[in-house]
C-alpha cells in the first residue's frame, strides 16, 4: 500500500488555482491539503467521488473531499478551498449529497440549506433555504428534498409534520411543498411516485413506522403504508421494489431491512433475515445493479452492545449472498461504521468509519472481493459520498 502525504504552505494560494486530470472536464481547486492513495485509474467512466463530512453540531465544521481516480489523489475540504469567499463555509450537518447532471447538491440541514454547486469543480452556484433539510431525489427538471418542517431544536418540532419541498433544478426555486409524517428521512421515486421514509425520530419512544406515498402529478400524498419503527432509507430497485430500512426503537424491536413489493396494489412487506434466527440489522445501504450493499452499526439500550454486520441482499431473490463482504480482518479496525458506497462498474467498496463521532473519521477503500486496498482520514463524521462521472 502506497501512501504519501504532503501540505500546501498557504503561500501557493497566490498561484490562484491548480487543475487536475483532462481538459476535457477538470476537478478545479485552489491549494489543500492532499493524500496520494490508491492506484491511477483511467480506463473506468467514474472521474472520482466526492465525501460529504457530516461535522459536529453547531460547530459549523462540515466539509467535502475529492478523490481523483485519474491522479490518485484525496483532497480534503475541497469546498472551503475552492470558494475561499463563503465565509461560514459548507455549514453545520450535511445529511444528503448527489448529483444531477452538472450539479452536486449537498443537503445542511443545520444550516436550513440545500448548497448547490458544479459539478466537475465543487464551485458554489448558490443554496436553497429549508428549515431542517434531510435528504434529496430528482426527477425530470425536478428536485425533491425531505424536511422535518422546523428547526433542529425546538419541542414545538415534535408534533410537527414534515414536508417534501418541490424544487425546480434551473432556477433553484421552490415550487410546492407536500405534507408527509414526522420527521421524514430517505425517499425515492417509482414510477409517478414519490415514496418517502417517515421517522418520528424526535417522538421517541412512540417512532412514526410508515411511508408516505405522494403523486408526482398533483404532489398531494395518497396514503400511507405502515411498515416499522423509526425509518430512514428507502431504496427503488429496477424491478420497482422497494428496499427500506427501519433503525428500530433501540430496545425490543432491533433495526431491520424490508422489501415491498405490490406497492401500487396491496404491498406485500417481506423482512429480510440474516439467518433463521435473526432480521438482517441495517444502518445505511446501497444499490448497485441487484445488489444491495448493507452495513449496520445496532445499538440496543438492552445489551449495551452495537455488532457491525457487512452484507450484500440480492433484490432478485430478496436474500442475502453474503453475511460479511469484508474478507480480510480489517473490518476489526472499523470502530463505527457509517455509510457505504459502491464504485458503479468496479464494484470497489466504500466504508466510511465515523470513529468517535467527534473528530476526524477514516474511509477503508475496499476490492470487490472485501480486501482492503487502502484507508485514508477524512473530515468530521464522513457520512455521504457521489461518483462523478468523466
């Protein structure tokens, strides 16, 4: 494993800014700090992957890396480097991050924003205000970004039911909003539906347990599908299914993955077991092709304990290839796993470890086969990662 490291003296910064890779489509920053890690990778159709640190609240410290695949290089807080004029920076809690044609969107929900950028260069375009933003879809010339409908601290936040606001992607406005449950996580799109995890996460211990379906046409929500406690992810797979994740109440009902499918008739909600004697526990998840990438961190007030489980679902089947993707025994290094991420035609696998959730985390870059190829710190509870393409 090869690793270097070096820092910019900040005196560098009067050479304005460096350029990476073609000139075709260049990753444009001003002077960081970076980590060469990783082999140079030019023959795929991903440039690289942005990591959205999450930050500790209210201290106003999340920032987003870059890797670049064609020059092996990890860039830390990209975003504060690249616009040196943003003086609060990125902002308190990114929750979500993606992209949609030329544009990286990034969900603070701390900071009541959704921060718009380019793409191919992480420069600000602008941001769109939300109270309490979580987490984002688009569809057509349309974004959709969930909102628990208040601030982050508030007891009249409790009872409030949450929104989906209706974005249009060219001008930034806001054009509609739809009433969901409470504080709603994870969405996704199936057809002309919008199907939206609600969470009561501030209405402990009585959690919200259902999906708020809304109609793409009137943006009205049509019903709701009651599932479990405590959701957060949902996940549309290409036969249409759904994939949603419920963390559970921390005490008798653990986290656990459902698949739905029939969801326009009679949805027929199916639990995924691990084995015969346990749900598969799930804390985040990814799809890739018929594979969904599942990670758990399972925390029960009961045992006191929060076992870690790595596995693959296949959608086609609804049930688990492998019970512990990581083969090599450095999942023994992983303190608390986070979020997972999938290279879309390398299958290489992402393991963001959030550490002690209050300082610098560590990314573990994975082969498809689960061994570690290398591992490098990243900012403050690394949470969300988005492949760019070339």
């Amino acid at each position: 494993m090869f690793q270097r490291k070096t820092y910019f003296p900040f005196l560098l910064a009067c050479t304005f800014v460096l350029l990476l890779g073609s000139c075709r489509q260049d990753i444009v920053i001003w002077p960081s700090e970076q980590d060469w890690v990783g082999e140079v990778m030019d023959d795929t159709p991903i440039r690289g992957f942005y990591l959205l640190n999450e930050g500790t609240y209210p201290t106003n410290n999340s920032s987003l890396d870059f890797y670049d695949y064609t020059s092996a290089t990890y860039t830390h807080n990209i975003y504060s480097a690249t616009n040196p004029s943003a003086v609060m920076g990125l902002g308190d809690i990114g929750n979500s991050l993606k992209i949609h044609g030329s544009r990286l969107w990034a969900v603070i929900n701390g900071s009541n924003k959704v921060e718009v950028m380019e793409a191919n260069s992480a420069r600000r375009i602008g941001q769109v205000d939300i109270a309490n933003p979580r987490h984002i879809c688009f569809h057509q010339g349309y974004a959709y970004v969930t909102s628990f409908a208040g601030p982050m601290v508030s007891e009249l936040l409790y009872e409030q039911l949450g929104l989906v606001v209706k974005i249009d992607t060219a001008t930034l406005e806001k054009v509609d909003t739809c009433i969901v449950g409470y504080q709603p996580e994870g969405l996704d799109i199936v057809g002309d539906r919008i199907y939206v995890a609600n969470s009561g996460g501030y209405l402990y211990p009585n959690y919200d347990n259902t999906i708020s379906v809304i109609s793409l046409e009137s943006f009205r929500e049509e019903k709701r599908i009651s599932v479990a406690p405590n959701l957060k992810q949902v996940v549309a797979d290409a036969s249409g299914k759904l994939w949603v994740s419920s963390l559970g109440n921390y005490f008798d009902q653990s986290s656990a993955l459902f698949c739905i499918s029939d969801i326009d008739d009679t949805p027929v909600i199916q639990s995924i077991q691990l084995n015969q004697a346990q749900s598969l526990p799930v804390y985040a998840m990814t799809l890739v092709g018929d594979s969904l990438y599942v990670l758990s961190n399972d925390f029960s007030y009961v045992t006191e304990a929060h076992p870690h489980t790595y596995a693959i679902v296949n959608t086609r089947t609804a049930s688990v290839a492998s019970s512990h993707f990581i083969v090599d025994g450095t999942h023994q290094d992983i303190i608390a796993p986070y979020a997972v991420a999938v290279h879309p035609t390398t299958r290489d696998i992402i393991i963001a470890d959030a550490r002690n959730y209050m300082g610098p985390g560590t990314l573990f870059y994975y082969s498809p086969e689960g061994i570690l190829k290398w591992k490098v710190r990243t900012g403050d509870i690394p949470g969300h990662v988005a492949f760019l393409s070339r």
